[in-house]
C-alpha cells in the first residue's frame, strides 16, 4: 500500500504542485492539505483519492506557486491600518504594552493577505485533476511494483512450506511405532499389578493413535496454500483475505506441532512457523 506520487501543472502563471504519499493502514486514514483557492473543491478530491487508492494512510498535498505578478498575492493595507488602530486601543484599554513584533502579528491577522484571483476557474480545476490523476497513476504503479515483488515472495514462501510438510512424512509411521511401543512398555511394567483386558486395550490404544493422525491437518494446509494462491493471482486487492488465509494455515501448524511427539517433527514444524510468520508481516503490505 505504499507509494509516492508528485504532478504538477501550469495555468495562468501559476505552477500548481500535487504530492500524494501511502502509508500501510486496515482503511482509509486521508489527511489534506490543499491551498485556500482550491478548498471548495476538498471533498470531490478526496471521494476522486478514496476510490482509485482503495486503502491506505493518504497524504494529500495541494500547493501553487505564482510566476507572474498577475495573481500574486498582496497585502491588504488599509485592513492591517486598522487592526492596528484597533490592537492600540485595546492597549491603551488594558494597559498592557503593544506587540515588539507588531507587523508579525498584523500579517497574521484574517484577510490580510489577498490574492488577485480568489475564485477558482473551472478551466484551472480541469488542469488540476489531470495532474491530480497524473499523481494517482504514480502510486497505483508504484504499488504494482511493489506487488509483483510481494507477490514472488510470497510463492517462494509458500513453496517452501510445502516442502517442509512433505518431510514430515517419512517420520509420521516412525512416530506412531514408538508411541505404541513406549505404551507398551509402561503397561508391561505394570501388568503384574492390574488386570488387562486385551481387547479393550487394543481400542484404546486404535482410539488414542487416531487422535495423533495429522492427516486431516496436512489436506486443510495445502488447501489453504492452493486458496492462498488462487487469491492471489485473481482479486483486485486481496490483502485482508490474505491476512484471514494466513491465520488458518497458522491454526493447522500449530496443531501439527501439538501432535507431533516427535522432535523432527517440532523442528519442521517451527521452521513452517518461521516461514508463515514472514507470510504475515508482508501481507499487511498488501492492498
């Protein structure tokens, strides 16, 4: 979601200047900061900004710059004459000394500085829209660039999961024989003291193995994996499903790792963590 844009335009011997930046965010976070003479035109800039960037921390900037002296901006004298007065009076009043910096504060004071066009041209606006679109076109790019690399990296990571799960294989009838031979062994050890019902103990032991089976959890992983992918590659901004996606592949390897009994086993599944943890730092990233 992030990315930077920058367009500027002239019209009427006025450089008109538009900086866009994205930040990651879950929505739409937009902050403006447009020039007085385009003010009225916020909301149409913001709605424009929403619904071609979709997500993101938006900072919006709108600023122009005067190359001739035909709009420049001026100083309203006799408007600063009379604040002045106004603010000696109020001295004099309150018996309170006038300003060190009095021409400071009469420029900052409301409609002290004039421009010579305080309306918008609705020709200038079609200018300014082009270069805001213009600006839009750089960060929509920007974030494909910015995908495409995304977008590999999370194949690789993928890939990699995929792999680790197909080395939890060879171990999982190795598992099973020494959980059933260490139960065996702790029930010989006590056989002399209990009686034992064979067949009984034999269900037991079916039921209790069955509960190990990670197969249900290996099928629902690659399922995950596949839908991850198809994600991916087919919807317009797939970030947040991503993020839901990535959260059931965490819930099946962790639940690999509850069953596994087995240290090579643990130590596939933490580098499947590993991998998966990657995964979710950058799809927060995505849009």
């Amino acid at each position: 979601m992030t990315g930077y844009g920058k367009a500027t335009c002239e019209y009427q011997g006025r450089k008109i200047v538009i900086e866009l930046k994205s930040l990651n965010s879950k929505g739409v976070d937009m902050n403006t900061r447009v020039a007085s003479l385009y003010r009225e035109k916020d909301v149409e800039i913001r709605n424009i900004v929403a619904q071609r960037l979709l997500r993101g921390k938006i900072d919006l900037f709108l600023y122009y710059d005067e190359m001739t002296s035909e709009n420049a901006v001026e100083l309203n004298v006799s408007l600063m004459n009379e604040y002045r007065q106004q603010l000696e009076s109020a001295s004099s009043q309150l018996g309170v000394a006038m300003p060190a910096n009095l021409m400071e504060v009469l420029i900052k004071m409301p409609d002290v500085m004039k421009s010579g066009c305080s309306t918008l041209d609705p020709n200038e606006w079609d200018e300014v829209a082009k270069a805001l679109d213009e600006a839009i076109i750089q960060i929509e790019n920007f974030r494909k660039q910015e995908g495409a690399a995304l977008q590999q990296m999370f194949e690789d990571k993928l890939s990699i999961i995929e792999n680790l799960l197909a080395e939890v294989e060879p171990f999982e009838s190795e598992r099973i024989a020494k959980i059933r031979a260490r139960l065996e062994e702790n029930l010989n050890n006590i056989k002399d003291k209990i009686a034992i019902d064979p067949n009984r103990l034999e269900q037991e032991m079916i039921f209790y193995l069955e509960k190990l089976d990670i197969n249900e959890e290996k099928v629902r992983l690659r399922n995950h994996i596949k839908y991850f992918r198809e994600t991916m590659n087919s919807e317009l901004a797939p970030g947040k499903k991503l993020g839901f996606i990535a959260q059931e592949m965490g819930r099946e390897i962790n639940t690999l790792g509850s069953k596994s009994n087995h240290s090579e086993m643990q130590i596939i599944v933490v580098k499947m963590k590993d991998q998966l943890e990657q995964i979710k730092e950058q799809v927060l990233n995505v849009l």
